[in-house]
C-alpha cells in the first residue's frame, strides 16, 4: 500500500510540474505578445519613422515620430475630410531609452519653444518582426513605417 502511495505521490507530482511547466509557457507567450517580457535592448531605432492614424468622422489624423539619434521630430497632420485641406505641426525635441521604454520630449513647435512640451512614454515591443510603440498612457500603437510600407 506503501508503493502505491508513494508512486501515485510521484506521478502526481511529475504531472504537477508538468502543467506548471506549460502554464509558465502560456504565460510568457501572452506577456510577449503584449510587449512586457521582451528583451529589445540591442534592437536599433535610430533612424526609424513610426506611424499612427487616427480616423474620425470630419478628420483624419497622422502622426509621426521620426528618431534620428538622441533626437526626435513629432509630426501631426490633420486631413480635412469636408475641404480636402491638410495643416501640420511639427515638433522637435529629444528621446530618452531605457531598454523597451522610450520617452519622447518634444518642446519646440517649428523652431519656436512651446510652453508645455509634447510628451510620450512608449514601450518598444516586437510581433511578427515588425516593431511597434505602445504609448503607455493611451495604448496608441505606432508601427515602424518600413514594416507597413511593405504590405
């Protein structure tokens, strides 16, 4: 009766491990996809143009981030939907790395100090070999325009 519980012990164990295991797996998967547990150290973004549109009923809004070293360009273009007309601002500033997480400063709107500068947080994560930036606060995805430009 000994064995049998002793061996039903260890069975029970070695299975215990084994889910515990593969939902270890599962969860390293999930926090990949939502860009927490990637290690993007060594990925280069200098030189990167990232994208967002943002689409609404009258509008539709582009905005880029253009990293060039330590510094950066933020760039908005508002589409008029009813004129056809388009107007931009266009901010300069500088970013800070710190492993995945970027933080863009941009005080100066076409060469004249603002005073609230533009500010962004944005976690640098990798699907699919495209390369994306989460904005922290409002989880805006800006894609690498050399990965969409290619489809």
């Amino acid at each position: 009766m000994r064995k049998i519980f002793v061996g039903l012990l260890f069975f029970g164990a070695l299975g215990l491990k084994a889910q515990y295991g593969t939902m270890n797996e599962i969860l390293t998967r999930l926090e990949e996809r939502k860009g927490i547990n990637q290690n993007l150290e060594n990925v280069n973004i200098d030189n990167k143009k990232f994208v967002f549109i943002k689409d609404f009923d009258d509008h539709t809004e582009r905005d880029f981030i253009i990293i060039k070293g330590k510094n950066a360009t933020y760039v908005e273009v508002f589409d008029d939907k009813a004129t056809g007309e388009s107007s931009s601002n266009v901010f300069t500033g500088d970013i800070i790395r710190k492993k995945n997480i970027v933080s863009l400063r941009a005080d100066m709107l076409e060469n004249k100090r603002v005073p609230l500068p533009v500010t962004k947080t944005l976690l640098l994560t990798k699907q699919k070999d495209i390369l994306y930036l989460i904005d922290v606060n409002t989880k805006d995805r800006w894609i690498d325009e050399a990965s969409y430009s290619k489809k």
